[in-house]
C-alpha cells in the first residue's frame, strides 16, 4: 500500500524518523559519556539533541498518521500502526519529561532519574521501530503497489509495476548453452546453409576420420 503523504515519491514519515531517532538515541549516549567525565558541554549538547528530536518527532508523526487513516480498517497492519503510534508518543513523552527535569538554572546537568527515564524511552523506541519495521517489510505499508527488483523510477509518471528496460535481459537473445563459450556455435549444431564441410571443425557437420572408416567397411 502506497503512503499518501509523499515527497518526490517517497514516504514523507520515512524520512522525516531519522531526525528524531538518530537526535533522542544519541542523546542518550552522550548521558552516558557525561556520567563518566562530569562535562557541562557534553550535558548541554544532549539537552539540546533531545530538544531537538522532539521536535522533529512531532513533525514526523504528523505525516505518520495520515498514511495510518489510510490503512483499511481490521487489518493487522492497522493494529500495528496504531501499537506504533502510542508507543512513539510515550517515547516522545518521557523524552519530555527527562528534558525538562535537566534545566536548573545556569546548568543542564542531567540527574540520575533524568537519565534513567531517557534510557526507558530509548529501549521503548526500540521497540517502535521493530513495529515500524514490520509496517513496511512485512506488511508492505508506504510501498507502491507492484513493486519489484527492475521497477521504474519514482520520479516517472510510470507505475511500479512496469519494468526499467535497462536493467531487464534483451527479449530477443537467447542465453548460450551452459559450458559453450559466448559468440561460438555449440558443438554438433548443423551448419548453416551454403557452408562448405571441409571449412568445419569435426563434429560440426563434418565427417570424421572413423566415420569414413566404418563407410567404406560397409561398402
């Protein structure tokens, strides 16, 4: 099922993820490194990621509900873009709290429950993303229909389903016989009219010295 909210015909949520994902995860390796060398700049830099990321995470979402709505109903990707949803707003939401929990003033030195609560949201983030997965590998969501290995570019007026004829085999040439070398004729092929016997190779139309021998026993 194709997504409806696109640009230059790709899925708009799917490009949009990375900004928060790559933002909040990395903000969370960055607590890690500050808990070992105590750097208000390293602090400063995952209060402002996080920020960031809830942001951009908004943004993404918006787009990501339109293609859910249209997700025909009593289906099991529509349960499983609904399971995505609320597991992306929890994450975006302790993301919040764990953001706001950091300013103090003049520093935004994170607390233990700071990052104790962004670490629960990463792993749940894990979690939505693994459904985010399933939406589009195995269920095919914001995949267009008819899709394949040669399928023609997006930016065409062409549907999926048609074939980029410069990656696909010409129709009219035949694949040379397994073990034969390309551009020879296979071995004991009958030679083409107006070929003279004597300018083969044996075994292609040819007669070879045994065979001469066992004509004239017979004869």
């Amino acid at each position: 099922m194709e997504a409806k909210a696109k640009l230059a015909g790709h899925a708009l949520h799917s490009i949009l993820i990375v900004f928060p994902l790559g933002l909040l995860c990395t903000s969370v390796i960055f607590d890690i490194i500050y808990l070992i060398g105590k750097s208000p700049r390293i602090a400063d830099a995952a209060y402002f990621m996080i920020a960031a990321g809830i942001l951009s995470g908004l943004v993404a979402a918006a787009f990501g509900f339109i293609d859910w709505l249209s997700i025909p109903p009593n289906t099991r990707a529509k349960a499983i873009g609904l399971w995505h949803a609320v597991a992306n707003v929890i994450v975006l939401s302790l993301f919040a709290i764990s953001w706001y929990l950091r300013y103090r003033g003049e520093t935004t030195a994170p607390s233990i429950t700071a990052i104790g609560i962004s670490i629960a949201a990463f792993l749940l983030a894990g979690v939505a993303g693994w459904l985010g997965g399933e939406l589009v590998e195995r269920l095919g969501i914001g995949v267009h229909d008819g899709a394949h290995l040669n399928a023609p570019n997006s930016l065409s007026s062409r549907p999926a389903s048609d074939h980029d004829t410069n990656y696909e085999p010409d129709a009219g040439r035949r694949a040379a016989p397994i073990g034969t070398i390309p551009g020879r004729e296979a071995a004991g092929r009958a030679p083409q009219p107006g070929t003279r016997p004597d300018t083969l190779p044996a075994g292609v139309g040819r007669p070879t010295p045994v065979d001469v021998g066992k004509k004239a026993n017979v004869d």
